[in-house]
C-alpha cells in the first residue's frame, strides 16, 4: 500500500535570494561578513546566495546579525514522497 506524504525542503536558490536580499536592506556586505565569521575567502559568503547554505551555526549568527529570525532567512517548498508502508513495516513500541 502506498501513501504520499507532504514534507518540506530547503529551497537553495530562493533561501540564498532571500539572504542576498536582507543583507542588502541592512547595509552588510560580504566582506563585512567575511571577517565578522572570520572566514579566510569572502567567496564562502557569495557562495551562499545560491550555491551552498549556511551552516546552523552560521545562521545563528546571521541572524542576529541582520535583526530577524533564522525562519526569516529561509524559504522552503513542498514536495511530495511516495512511500509504500507494506514494506518493511516495524512497531514502535513504548
């Protein structure tokens, strides 16, 4: 028996818009970053507008940076995942 499930995603390309867009509506450049995460290369940062996301512990810190809340920097989307739960049913037990 199959059943579909509704589960969010990161979405990459909208979450690195969405932090590209903050950073520019409070006046903190890449750079500016770059040093206060003291990262060695400022790419890292411009690499997260699209490319890779932050790492938790980096989006704690932009986020106090930038004033708003990690959930204001990150944009998901709905997928949906078949699953047939005939197979390899287990009891969760307490």
């Amino acid at each position: 028996m199959k059943t579909t499930y509704l589960r969010p995603v990161l979405d990459l390309e909208a979450t690195g818009a969405k932090i590209k867009t903050i950073m520019k509506q409070k006046g903190v450049t890449p750079r500016q970053l770059q040093l206060i995460l003291g990262f060695p290369y400022v790419q890292t940062i411009y690499n997260w507008f699209g490319k890779n996301l932050p790492t938790i512990d980096n989006f704690v810190v932009l986020s106090q940076i930038l004033g708003v809340t990690i959930e204001d920097l990150i944009v998901t989307r709905m997928v949906e995942t078949e699953v047939d739960i005939s197979e390899g049913v287990e009891a969760i037990s307490a």
